[in-house]
C-alpha cells in the first residue's frame, strides 16, 4: 500500500495566543484526526515552544515529493526563499502584510521588516500550488502581484473556548460606566490614538460615565507609538478615563467581551481582523472605520464609517448603545454572520483544498 502523504505546515515563527499560531495548531490536529501525519516547522523556534506544542525547527524541514506544505506568509522571513529549493507540494496561506508606511515615524526596523515582506510577494508568484486568503482583501491584493488560483478561507481560531471569563474582572467592569472596547496590539496601524479622539469627544460631551478599554501588548519603554498614545490620553486628561491592561489572558478577555457596551475600531489596515468576530460572538455592537479587510470579516454584523470625524464618531456611539432596537438588529445580524466562521466547515473547506494534490 503507497504511504500516504503528510501534511505539514511551515511558520516563520511562534508565539502564544497569537491568532495564527492558533490557527496552525487547529489544522495540525485536524488533519492528524484524519489519519495524516501533521507536523509544523517553525524558523525561529523558542525550546520551551518547542517541546510544549509539539513544533520542530525548519532547519530540520525535508518534506517529500508528494507532501503537501501549508506556508503561513504574513512577515519577512527566510522560508519563501528556500521554497525553490524544497521539495513538496506548497501551499501559501497569506494573512497579509501591514504596509511599512504605518511604521516609518514610529519603529524604522518593523518598517524595514515589512517592506521587506512585501518585496517578497512577486518572487512568491508560481512558486506555489494554490494560494489561500483569509479574507476577500487579501485575495484582491494577491492578484494584484498577478497570483491566481486563490482560494477564500477565513482565519480558523479556536471561537468555542471562548467561555470562562474572570469572575472578579466581570464583577469589576459591571455597573453603570459604559464600556468602550478595543482588543489588539497597540500599533500604528490599529490607530489607538484615533479611538482616544473618538472617546475624548464622546466622554467630555455626551457621557462622562464612560470607559475606554484599550486591551493589548504594549511596551511603553520601547515603543514610540505607545508612548505618544499615553502621552495624547494624559494631555487629553483621560488618565482615569482610559484603562490599559495589556497583554491579557483568555479569561480576562472573554471578561472585557461580557462588559463591553461597544467595540470600537478605527484601525487602517487589517487583513482580517479576529476581534471583529469575537465582538459579534458575544453580540457587541460594533462601530468600525470602512478599512482594508474591516468590511468583509464585519459583513452586517455592525455599522461602518468612511469619514474620521471625531465628534461624528462620538454621536455614533451615543446613538448605538441608547438605542436597544439598533442593538437588537445588529445582534441579530452577527448571528447570521457567524455561520461564515465555523471551524468545522472551513476545516472541511481546507481538506478539500489539500485533497486536490494528494495523489
């Protein structure tokens, strides 16, 4: 009997609850359910990473003829320069690259890093099999590099652990404040700094009994962008307004979701963005800048904005979170929007995908 072909997965690197890590995990163990062998090969790989999730070094790569190869392509990395050289049947997952033009004023190394990424991507072009985007802007922005063959497939993640919250973080955010969300690293493509405008004119002129929730890493000692964000919330005299937790754990997060009166995003480029999704899961109103992969992952699960106006965002918010009809057809819609990001489906989705070159 012919052995069968593996399927492995090839990563420039890993990092907890980081959404594609997650994402990589879920398709290995999906595709060893079904008989596979499924491994995943990292570039840079921490030791620790290394024995608790199972995970081998790409040095040690050596995939056969007939393997199937899932390349997850999102930053620089010296994996899609080896690709000529290797063999296998590659697949290349994009979840796109943040233009370097966000980073020029803030981190010149990250702008260089991703400027680099995208140079990538014509020399990427017939290098692979099959092409699979993760959302309808990423495929629009593959085919402008002239890639073809691409296939749509929401980004996977693990949406059905998302149950337990922090009881005493729940207890603490409940009550009378109105809560405003925004969950994501603090980066200048996120515009945190455009969401404390918003906040600003909202809190100072409509509702005093408010809070921003900005969730997500940040290293104010090493980043310009999170510290001007800091310094705008302190000359705005937000200090007691603005709450800043950081890199947070599941369970504290679900808690920010339970709480939350709105999701609020003004970022500028996404290539899918997951909390989006997880806003709807919780049926939290969501108010978005009209940006990149925004209006696809969102769908009717929310209202857009294509202006930044600041005091007009502000009356937005108002209007939403008083208005329980509003906040009743929206909801409704996000349960609608949901099917669209079943794991089981869009596994299955991906096992058809791979099946067109297992031989």
């Amino acid at each position: 009997m012919r052995k069968k072909p593996a399927v492995y997965q090839v990563l420039p690197g890993f990092n907890t609850r980081d959404a594609i890590c997650n994402e990589v995990l879920l398709i290995r163990d999906f595709f060893r359910s079904r008989g596979f062998k499924s491994e995943v090969y990292v570039d840079v790989l921490r030791s620790n990473h290394e024995k608790s999730f199972q995970l081998h070094k790409y040095a040690s790569f050596r995939p056969n003829h007939d393997d199937i190869i899932l390349y997850h392509f999102s930053v620089y990395d010296r994996v899609a320069r080896s690709i000529p050289n290797m063999k296998g049947k590659w697949i290349l997952r994009y979840h796109n690259i943040t233009p370097a033009k966000f980073f020029h004023r803030w981190d010149s190394h990250m702008s260089e890093m991703l400027d680099n990424g995208r140079k990538l991507l014509p020399e990427l072009k017939d290098r692979c099999v099959h092409y699979i985007a993760d959302s309808e802007f990423n495929k629009a922005e593959l085919e402008t590099y002239g890639i073809q063959n691409i296939t749509i497939l929401p980004l996977i993640f693990p949406l059905n652990n998302m149950t337990i919250d922090d009881k005493e973080w729940t207890q603490k955010l409940s009550g009378p404040k109105v809560n405003i969300l925004f969950t994501g690293r603090i980066a200048p493509n996120k515009k945190q700094d455009d969401i404390v405008k918003a906040f600003y004119h909202y809190h100072r002129n409509l509702n005093p009994d408010s809070r921003l929730i900005l969730a997500g890493s940040f290293d104010i000692e090493n980043c310009n962008y999170c510290a001007y964000l800091c310094n705008l919330i302190r000359h705005l005299n937000l200090e007691d307004a603005v709450f800043m937790p950081g890199k947070i754990d599941d369970a504290k997060l679900i808690s920010l979701y339970k709480t939350a009166d709105l999701f609020l995003s003004m970022s500028e480029h996404e290539g899918f963005c997951i909390p989006v999704v997880e806003s709807m899961k919780y049926s939290i109103p969501v108010l978005a800048y009209k940006s990149t992969a925004v209006p696809y992952t969102l769908g009717s699960g929310g209202i857009l904005f294509s202006e930044k106006d600041f005091s007009a965002v502000a009356e937005m918010m108002h209007y939403i979170i008083r208005n329980r009809a509003l906040k009743e057809m929206i909801a409704d819609n996000q349960k609608k929007m949901m099917k669209k990001y079943s794991n089981d489906t869009n596994l299955e989705k991906l096992n058809q995908i791979m099946h067109e070159y297992i031989k």
